[in-house]
C-alpha cells in the first residue's frame, strides 16, 4: 500500500489536487471529511469557526483501520496531516497566494472571522510546519495559485516515492 496525504489551509485547492492525482495515478481517493460524517466522529460545532470538531485521534485511528494493503490511496484533508510518519510515504501540503485565497474564501461565504483565522493559518504556514515537526512526513509543497500542473505534480510524486522506496 502507498499512502499519500493532501493538506493545507481551506481554499488552498487539497480537493482539487487530491482528485486529480488520484485521477492520474490511479489511486483511490478519500474525502476524510465524508469519513469523519459516515463515522460519525463530529463531537460538536464550532458555531464562530463554521465547521465540525474532531478528535484527531479517533480520526487517525478509524483512518488506520480502514486504509487495506491492497490498495494505494490518496487522503485529502487540511487533517491528514496528524496520520503518523510511520503509514504515510507523501504528504502533500498545498500553499496559494494570500490575495486569491482571501477571494477563494470569499466566494465560498467564509466569515470575516475564518478567512482571517485561515490567511493567518497560511502565513505561518500552519499544515506545513505541523506535518515537518510533529509527524517529520516525507513532504511535496504544491502551489496552487495559478491552477495545478498535475503531469507535473504526478512526476514530482512518483520521482518522490522512488527514492524513498530504495532507502
């Protein structure tokens, strides 16, 4: 099984990419949002941030048990990126430019105060600096401003994996 995890702050373009790579490579895509309403793991919702709240242990643990060997996936997700090091080969953390993500965000009907909490996330490059430090992930930056060159990306991502196949 070969694993690959797609994160980043909202509007960043993980679903976009996601579906595309996994498009392109074959692999089976996961909407971790979809698993966290059929798993029924919403312990609540934050009213000011419009959106649910996770355990994101529980959420690595159901991921866990149903992720087969059988399969090559790719995860999508701005919480992916808490899987541990040991079960993922690639995390993928997409970044775009504050301006057109602020519009992106905009377009979606974000509140003032999530577009604020979400530029900030991206400005201190919140999903990249987790996924380096706290799970140490093998990591590919994408970005996504100007649209995604996905023969590109899948390049990178597959040139990515061989090498850490023959270490």
């Amino acid at each position: 099984m070969t694993l690959i995890i797609i994160t980043g702050t909202p509007c960043t373009g993980k679903t976009t990419l996601a579906t595309a790579l996994a498009q392109e490579l074959c692999y089976e895509y996961v909407d971790v949002s979809q698993v966290i309403k059929e798993s029924k793991l919403s312990e609540g919702y934050d009213e000011e941030r419009q959106c649910d709240i996770v355990d994101a242990d529980k959420l690595v643990m159901i991921l866990k048990d149903m992720l087969t060997t059988e399969k090559n996936y790719i995860l999508d997700s701005h919480l992916s990126h808490y899987l541990p090091n040991k079960v993922v080969d690639l995390c993928i953390v997409t970044k775009c430019d504050l301006k057109i993500l602020k519009q992106r965000m905009e377009e979606r009907g974000y509140s003032k105060f999530k577009i604020r909490e979400n530029i900030d996330a991206e400005i201190f490059d919140v999903c990249l600096v987790e996924a380096m430090e706290e799970q140490e992930h093998e990591i590919l930056v994408v970005d996504t401003t100007n649209g995604i060159d996905i023969k590109k990306t899948a390049e990178d991502t597959m040139e990515i994996l061989e090498k850490k196949a023959k270490k």
